[in-house]
C-alpha cells in the first residue's frame, strides 16, 4: 500500500520532490539544495530499510527451529570503521553543499539596479523605491504589489514598524523575518517576468491573514515605464 502511495507521488513532483523550482535566481540555488539532500537521503533509506527487510525474512524463525541462538560475532572493525567514516563523509558534504548555497543566496551586488524599502505593519507593507520617488502602499482590502525589474538585481531593505512580521514568497523558496528595530537587507533577482503571491508567515495580530502582497517582475523597460507613471502620482497599488 505504501509503494503504491509513494511511486505515483514520486511521479508527480519530478526531480524538484515537491518542492517550488524557484522563481528567482534564489530560490533556484535553494531548490537544487533541497534535490542535493534527496540525493543523500534516498540511498540512506534504500540502504536502512532494505537491510532490515533482508533482516526480517532471511532470519526470522522457521517451522522446526529449535531455540538455540545462532553464531554470534562481537565486533567487525572493518565494518564498523566503514559504516562510521561513510556518515562522517556524507555531513561533511551535506555541510559544504549548504554553505554554498547559503553564501549564493544571501549574497549583496554592490550594484543592485533598484533598491526597495519594505516596510511591514499591521496589516499590510509599503514599498518604497527612494531612489525613484515611489511608493506603494497597501490596504486589507486592496494588497500592495511589489514591482522588480526581471533579470536585474532588486535590493530588498526589510523593516518593521510595530511586531514582527515575516516576508514569505513560497514561490522564491525565500523567507526573511521583520523584527522592530532590525533592518535585514538582501537581493532579489528574478529571472523571468511574472506574478507571484506572497504573505507575512508570522502570526502578527488580529488581521494577519490580511497581510499578502504580489511580487511583479517586468521587462526592464516595462519597469522603468512603471516608475515613471508612479512618480507622478507617489502611490499606487
């Protein structure tokens, strides 16, 4: 029952095992760590699983057995070094692969092509692009849309104005959290234009479920035209 729950299952998510391939540059790094550790982990469980199974039914008690114990052996160095050495090796891989992906992922241009304030409160955020004259301020009722040019790098300077929130792109792989008194930075580059949901993942009050916004990528000169319809006005949505 359980193979015919896991094989289709399996099917289905692909080589990403259920998991988002990531819509920005980001998440991709973060979504190729995630098949690395399915990489390790399958063998693991095919390894463990399949000898206890041989362990069950080559040893398990025959019609006509006697009660007397079988040959027992104390120890097997060769064994023991091997199955000790080969989980050492794989953390250590694990740990390199991770930091990789974390040094890829948090890492800041020196020349982001816009830079973005986030700011969360209670309940909803505001986009600010200070070096445009722009900002974008949402509603419970009417979200705010944040709008990035595709295929440049977007500095994001997350803030909070009142509790902690959290900026959460389920499609990015990318959460970062919003704690009053704390400034996070960190980029953005989103490959492709698109619309992307995203929401607050930290409960932060009565009307948390009211905090969601959209992640907007257009063409670099479709964002440029963007700015300048917006800087008249100073608002938008």
């Amino acid at each position: 029952m359980h193979l015919l729950t896991v094989v289709p299952l399996l099917a289905l998510t692909g080589c990403n095992f259920g998991a988002f391939p990531g819509s920005s540059t980001q998440g991709q790094s973060i979504n190729h760590l995630w098949r690395v550790l399915w990489y390790f982990a399958i063998p693991v469980g095919v390894i463990v699983y399949g000898l206890i199974l041989w362990s069950v039914f080559r040893y398990r008690k025959r019609k006509g057995d006697d009660d007397a114990l079988p040959k027992q052996t104390r120890y097997s160095v060769g064994l023991e070094v091997t199955y000790t050495l080969i989980p050492i090796a794989m953390v250590i891989a694990i740990f390199a692969f991770t930091y990789h992906t974390e040094q890829k992922v948090d890492a800041v241009s020196a020349h982001p092509a816009v830079i973005v304030n986030v700011d969360a409160f209670q309940w909803q955020w505001r986009f600010t692009y200070p070096q445009h004259g722009v900002t974008i301020v949402g509603t419970p009722g009417h979200p705010a849309t944040l709008v990035l040019p595709a295929g440049e790098t977007s500095r994001i300077v997350l803030r909070a104005d009142d509790v902690d929130h959290a900026l959460y792109v389920p499609a990015f792989l990318f959460q970062r959290q919003a704690i009053p008194g704390v400034v996070n930075t960190f980029d953005f580059t989103v490959p492709k234009p698109g619309r992307w949901p995203g929401q607050c993942s930290l409960y932060c009050g009565l009307d948390h479920t009211s905090m969601t916004f959209t992640v907007q990528a257009l063409s670099p000169q479709a964002f440029d035209q963007w700015l300048s319809q917006h800087s008249t006005s100073g608002a938008g949505a």
